[in-house]
C-alpha cells in the first residue's frame, strides 16, 4: 500500500486496498505505465529506459507470494496507475 501512494503522482488521485478471502487488490491512480516498465517491477533495482527506478518491495512480494505457490498478477490501468493482485492458496490461508 506505501508502494500505491508513493507513487501515485496523479493530482487528486487514489489508492485502494480490497482484502477478501485469499485474495488481496492493491489499486491506485497515477501516470499511464509502459507496459515494458510494467514488466519490470518485480525485479530487484531494475531501471527503466527514462531512468526510472525502483527497490525491492514488489521483488519481496513476488518471492513471498511464490513460497507460498501463489500468484501476483501486475496490470497497468488503462486510465493510469497499477492494479496488483496477490492471492494465495486457500491451504496456505489455514496453515497447511
């Protein structure tokens, strides 16, 4: 959720976080993505080709969410912004 503020850059934009069973939705406003910056984000101090960049926490969540076999799905918002989805197996939910 730090990472949706951070980076909504957008004048009176917004995040959100939508929680349900086995599933959590982080979804903010902000500038249009590349898709190829999209595909970036989940790895480790990676820059863009405008020299943009960024650190770890998508890279955490994307190791996190493949220990536990789940999934992180990272979707530019046609209007601007980044929706990320991680859900997990409903084991996992349970402890087994």
């Amino acid at each position: 959720m730090q990472n949706a503020i951070r980076h909504n850059l957008a004048t009176g934009g917004s995040a959100t976080i939508t929680v349900r069973a086995g599933q959590v939705v982080v979804r903010n406003t902000g500038p249009l993505l590349d898709p190829d910056q999209v595909r970036t984000l989940t790895e480790p101090f990676a820059k863009d080709r405008y020299g943009a960049g960024h650190g770890l926490g998508l890279a955490l969540v994307a190791r996190i969410v493949e220990t536990h076999h789940g999934r992180l799905d990272l979707v530019r918002n046609p209007d601007g912004g980044l929706t990320v989805s991680v859900t997990l197996p409903e084991a996992d939910l349970v402890g087994g």
